[in-house]
C-alpha cells in the first residue's frame, strides 16, 4: 500500500473519503468472492496516517444479499478489517438522472454522492455477464437494494449490459482503484469455486487501462469487451497496450479459464512482458 499511494498520492487532509470493496454476498473469505479482508484493512490503516479525514466503508451487496449489507460484511470478516469506519450506505440513497435509454433515474448511495474521495477496490475475478470483474463493474455497486436486479432485466443482453454499466459507473468515477489480485476467481464468476493463486496488487487511477491489463491477464482481448468500448468512446481511458504505461511485468496467466460472451471473447496468448500501464500498477 506504501507503493500504491507513492505512485498514486491523494490529498485527504480534511476529506470525506469512501472505502468501496467488493461484497458480492455473505460468504467466508477465502470463497474468494470479496475482496479480502487484509486488503481493506491494509487500505484503512494507509489512509489513517495521511492525515486527518473522515473515513466510511461501505458495500451494497448482490445477488441473494440485497439490503443484507450488515450481515454480508460481518461474514466475511470485512467488518472487522473497517476498523471502526463501515456504515450502512444502502440506508440513505439519492435520486440522480440516468441513461433514458434504460432508466430515467436511479437511486445512488448518498455516501457515494458526499465522497470528495471514493477508493474502489475491485477483486480479480471471471462475470458470467461481463468476462472480467474490475474497475468498472465494482461500481454497480454503488446502487443500492434489489435495483441491481432490475437493471439487469432492463437491459435485456449482455451487450446492453455492459453499455448500462458504463452509464453507472460515470455517476461517480472513483479516483483510484486498488485491485485484490492474490486469490483470483477463474471459470463462471464472479461467484466460482475455481480460485486461482495469483498474488499480485494492482492499482491505477484510470478505469479503463486497468481492466484492460485484468483482461489481458485473464487471457482475453480487451477490445472484445463492449464496456470497455463504450468506455474508451466515452473518454474514460485507453485499453490498447502499446498507449498504456505499466510499472511493473504483465505476463498473462496460463490456461485462465474465462466464460464466453456471447461467442465474440477470445483467448489472447500472447506473452506481453516489459510493458506497464499509463498511471497502472502491477
């Protein structure tokens, strides 16, 4: 974490900062499903020493869990690894504009709304719907209660999907992303028992170059992934390699096993070594 905010320095003096990890459902932690408690408390005690701010941590699970945001985090030990700072944002949301092509609005977590800082900590993991889970797709939980639910009947494919999750994760674009890459999730996420060692960290203060780097490690081509188009349309980032600075080695991992998405995701076997991601660490 020292390195992290070495290369990724944030000014948190007197600020409202928020502490996003992925808590898909209650669960034990080493399912691999959540980000791992060591790492949100590795984060939390970080930001402790950088001065005086105020410090929330919080989650709006998924899946089986809607609303269950106390006992999800209690579970998995992330409680514990708040150190005093989590809260309950899914108990006071805000209506905000959305895409009209999907919804008119949405309810947002007001705690996302009041961050002056928003820390997302993404876990390295395989989506039946997405592929990869990473930067962007851990922002949808940014919405909280069953709303998720609905937004996935709302969009209908996978490739409405991914366009809608861009659409949220512009609502409020974290300013940095710190990856649990230790234990991966390999197969049909983001909820497998197919872990994979890993043991890495990666960080970066761009959404897009990240989850490239994540796809590219997975063995997928980034440019197949339709949210990660839409993203670079939009000015969010750069997923081409050859434009992305990395600090550190990116090797894919071998025989990664990915789901498919809709017939269109390929294997990327290429050995990539010597490159690192513009503002991405590995």
């Amino acid at each position: 974490m020292d390195r992290v905010f070495e290369h990724f320095p944030l000014k948190l003096h007197g600020k409202r900062v928020l502490i996003k990890p992925n808590v898909l459902r209650a669960s034990h932690w080493n399912e691999g499903i959540v980000t791992h408690p060591s790492v949100l408390k590795a984060v939390v005690k970080k930001i402790e020493t950088m001065g005086p701010a105020s410090i929330v941590v919080g989650d709006n699970p998924g899946l089986f869990n809607y609303g269950a945001n106390e006992e999800s985090f209690e579970k998995t030990g992330l409680m514990d690894a708040a150190c005093g700072y989590y809260e309950n944002i899914g108990n006071d949301s805000v209506k905000v504009d959305f895409n009209p092509d999907f919804l008119p609005e949405v309810s947002l977590s007001k705690a996302v709304v009041d961050a002056d800082i928003l820390i997302s900590l993404p876990k390295f993991k395989t989506h039946g719907l997405t592929v990869i889970t990473g930067a962007i797709k851990n922002s949808y939980g940014f919405l909280p209660g069953a709303q998720k639910a609905k937004h996935h009947k709302v969009a209908g494919t996978p490739q409405r999907f991914h366009e809608m999750l861009v659409d949220v994760f512009q609502l409020r674009v974290p300013d940095l992303f710190i990856v649990d890459a230790v234990i991966g999730i390999k197969g049909n996420g983001p909820a497998s028992p197919d872990l994979r060692d890993i043991g890495l960290i990666l960080a970066s203060d761009n959404c897009v170059a990240l989850d490239a780097v994540i796809a590219v490690m997975m063995g997928c081509e980034p440019g197949l992934l339709r949210f990660l188009k839409k993203a670079k349309e939009t000015g969010l980032g750069e997923y081409d390699l050859k434009k992305i600075e990395i600090l550190g080695e990116l090797k894919p991992l071998p025989d990664f096993k990915i789901p498919p998405l809709g017939g269109e995701a390929i294997m990327h076997n290429e050995t990539i070594q010597g490159m690192l991601l513009d503002r991405t660490l590995l």
